[in-house]
C-alpha cells in the first residue's frame, strides 16, 4: 500500500465504513418493502403524489420515503468517495472496488425505479437485491485491503513447517468462553479470579457432578439452543406448542452435552498442552477416561431418544449426524489437518437450525438452509479472532491455523469478509422469509457493532481487540436470533 498519511488513511476507512453500513441497511430496508409489500403504497418517485399530512402517514409509506432517502445519501456518500481516492491516495487494491461499486450504483436506482409500484415481478426485485449485493461486496473489499496489508508475511512464525498436527484446543461456534477469563498481553490461561469463580461454583454441586457437567461445555448450550428456538418459531411462528419446543430443546442439550463429552474424552491430550484447559476433567484424572466415555454414550441415547420418541424421526437423525460430525469429523478429521478446519466446520454448528426446524415441519426447507448459511458463515468470522489471540500456541503445538500458515494480516482480511458474506446471507434471510421491520433494524445495528469491533481490531492488532471483536460476534449472532424469535411471534 502507498504511502500516505494516516489522516487520509482514517478518512478512507470511515468513509468505507460508514458507506459499507450504508449500503447494508439500503439492501435490508428494500428487502422489508419488497416482503411488506410497501412500495404499493408509494406508486410514483420520487415522492408519494398526493400524499398530505393531514391524511396522516402510514408505517409502510416511512419505510419506501425511508428506502428513497437512505438511497440519496448513499449515492451522495459513492460520489464525495470517488472524489477523494481520485489519484494516488489511496492503493489501486482499494480504488479499483470503489470505482466498480460506484459504477453499479446507477444500474441500482434504475432497477430499483423499475420495482416501484405494485406489480413488481420477481425478476426485478431479485435483480435490485444482486445489484445491491454486488455494491456492498466491492466496498466491502476495499474496506478489507484498507484495512489490512498482505503482502508482508514476516508476522508468520512457522510458515510451511509443521512436522506434526498434535492438535490444540480451538473450540468453534464460541465453543468455550472460558476465553473471557483471558487477559491480553498474559499467559493465555485462566486467570486467578476466573478459577477462585470455578472453584465457588464447583461446591455447589455434589461429588464430581460438577466435573461431568463441565465435559458437556454448557456454555456452549445457550446458543445453540437459541438457533434451535429460533429455527422452530422461523418454521412455525406462534403456533408451535410449547410441549414440543421443550422436547426439542431437550434433545438438543443433550446432543451438545454428548458431543463435548466425546471431545474432551479425544483431545485430552491435547488439552494438557494448553494452559486454558490444562484443568480440566480428564486432563486432571478427576474423572477417569472409561467414565467419561459411558457418560458421553449415554447421553447420546438420551438425546437419540427424547428425539425419537417425542419429536420425529428426522430430528433425531439430525440429532446423530450432529454427534458425529463433531465427534468425528470436526475433532479428528478437520482440526488437526487443514487450515480451513473452522470453515468447513462452520456446518456443524448448523445442525441445530436444521433440527429445530425439521420438528415443525417434519422435513428441510429452503428458509431453514438460508439460517444454516449465516451460522455456517458466521463462524469464521467469529472464531478466527480466538484464533489470533492463541496463534503461538497454535503455532508451538504445529496446527495448521489460518493465523499460523497465513498470518496475521490475512487472518484479519478473512475476518471482515467472512463478516461481510455472513450480513450478505442475513439479507437474503429477510428478504426470501416472513421475517419484518424488526429483524432487519436488528441485523443492521448488530451488523454495524460488530463491524466497528472488526475494524478496530484491524487497527489496533491487538488482544484485547480480538477479545472484544469475539465476544461482539456472540453477540451479533445473539440479537439475529432474538429477532426472529420475536419477529415470528409477535410482528
């Protein structure tokens, strides 16, 4: 990247920020006027005619004149853009995206002119939302090259060595938060409040309870049974009977439950090798392997069960193949062997989507698969901040992770556009559902936080900003499924 001054450097990332946003919150306001129906309700650009105050105005009117306005300022925030990356002040890597996007922008209002009115066919609403598509992923990209710089790999400790894959504990999906408990700039290990915490909860508990109850990763739970949840009301909105959401969710705890127990049980090895999870159960000998390993079965049979017996039969498929993706393929098959481990993994952490929804519906459908796409997208750029706080280890353990082989600098570059793809699919999710107004002015707000957490990481290339970017994508992927949770029941 070209030298230049980091007044006009912040300048061009917060005018790529802001108009990323921009475009983003464009892209979910037309698709709540296309599912709404609004534009009947506005005919004529680029004004409503007629329209008087007096009449009063009604909430699908706000959201078209919203549309128009928002639409205004963009194309005027593309125009003050292309007049300031004009000559060398920024990189080509960053100009030439701008320019594309700037280029579309036209092509977008005259679509977008085309859509207006009643009769709107699918073709030309689909057309406007590509176009849009397509205007925010050129941003986005000359966000991700301003932001980051790859082309030094010299923050790449063990580029192509790895004469060993011991593997290391690198939980995705938010797979163990014990990572809050981590202080930057520290040993990577829990800290001494955080185990004086563990120890005051683990008195609370009979026996070595608490020790079994921590194989099963219950911190993982709440989450995955929010998709579950969310997935089901997606499928059936107010008409989903409580009984059968209890059965599901049930289920579902107990899936997860297995599933850690398993992976504690394989990676105990491994699991010595980390400061964060050296004290844990197995590693610890404070329950033995051949206990552990009935517990995790017999929860796999309960969970088989409950599902089985008071869900469907799908359900509880879905349920196995779960365990056993990530049992199997995600722990021994993916960790240890390639750096697009937590990519390809991401499609675990969908299976509870795809339960929830096949125990409304009895079958998959095509919304379901469009959640599933978020959460299989959203994982990287979620677990790939984790991923940079413990590249040494990674790197002293020889597993292949994206920061270790490919640096820093890409791994941060990965993380805005996997952010990117992940609010791509969530636009999508809006726009070919039922869901309204409320899960679209929540998708852009925690879009937008968790953006500016990314950003600021790319900034500072720190610790305690790839902490905070994590916990912000918990927190993005949290407000999505509380909004369609409430948007399915109550909107």
């Amino acid at each position: 990247m070209p030298a230049h001054t980091d007044s006009v450097d912040r300048r061009t990332t917060d005018a790529l920020f802001t108009l990323v946003l921009g475009v983003y919150a464009l892209m979910l306001a037309g698709a709540t006027t296309a599912v709404t129906g609004a534009s009947a309700a506005c005919p004529t650009l680029p004004a409503c005619d007629g329209l008087t105050f007096e009449e009063g105005i009604s909430a699908l009117v706000i959201v078209v004149l919203s549309h128009r306005v928002l639409a205004l300022i963009v194309g005027l925030g593309l125009l003050w853009l292309t007049w300031h990356v004009r000559g060398d002040s920024v990189a080509k890597g960053v100009r030439r995206p701008i320019i594309a996007a700037v280029t579309l922008y036209p092509v977008q209002v005259a679509v977008g002119a085309l859509a207006v009115g009643a009769d709107t066919s699918v073709s030309v609403s689909g057309a406007h939302l590509v176009v849009a598509v397509a205007i925010f992923g050129a941003l986005t990209v000359a966000l991700a090259r301003q932001l980051t710089d790859v082309s030094d790999e010299s923050d790449i400790p063990n580029a192509g060595v790895f004469d060993r894959h011991d593997g290391v504990e690198a939980e995705m999906a938010g797979d163990d938060l014990s990572i809050s408990a981590a202080e930057p700039g520290s040993a990577r290990g829990p800290s001494a409040s955080s185990k004086s915490t563990r120890m005051g909860v683990r008195s609370l508990f009979p026996g070595r309870s608490w020790e079994y109850l921590r194989m099963t990763k219950p911190r993982l739970m709440w989450l995955l049974c929010l998709v579950a949840l969310a997935a089901m009301l997606l499928a059936g909105g107010r008409t989903v009977p409580m009984d059968r959401i209890a059965w599901t969710l049930l289920g579902g705890v107990l899936a997860v439950g297995a599933s850690g127990v398993f992976n504690n049980v394989l990676e105990r090895d491994v699991d010595e090798q980390m400061n964060r999870t050296a004290d844990r159960p197995l590693v610890e000998q404070r329950v033995s392997v051949r206990r552990a390993t009935a517990f995790g079965i017999v929860l796999a049979f309960a969970s088989l069960g409950v599902l089985a017996a008071r869900v469907n039969l799908l359900a509880a498929l879905l349920g196995l193949l779960a365990i056993l993706s990530y049992s199997v393929g995600y722990t021994i098959l993916l960790k240890p062997n390639t750096t697009q481990n937590i990519v390809i993994g991401g499609a675990v952490g969908a299976f509870p989507a795809l339960i929830g929804w096949s125990a409304v519906r009895g079958s998959i459908g095509f919304e379901i698969l469009l959640l599933s796409v978020v959460i299989f997208l959203w994982t990287p750029a979620h677990f790939y901040n984790l991923a940079l706080m413990y590249k040494e280890e990674y790197a002293t353990a020889g597993f292949p992770m994206l920061p270790v082989v490919r640096g820093e600098e890409t791994t941060r570059r990965h993380i805005v556009l996997y952010l990117a793809a992940t609010m791509v699919a969530v636009a999508f999710l809006g726009a070919l559902t039922a869901l309204d107004w409320l899960f679209a002015v929540s998708a852009v707000v925690a879009g937008a936080v968790f953006l500016w957490f990314v950003v600021r990481l790319c900034r500072r290339k720190t610790d305690r900003a790839a902490r905070n970017a994590f916990v912000s994508a918990n927190a993005y992927l949290g407000v999505l499924l509380v909004a369609i949770v409430v948007d399915s029941i109550f909107v």
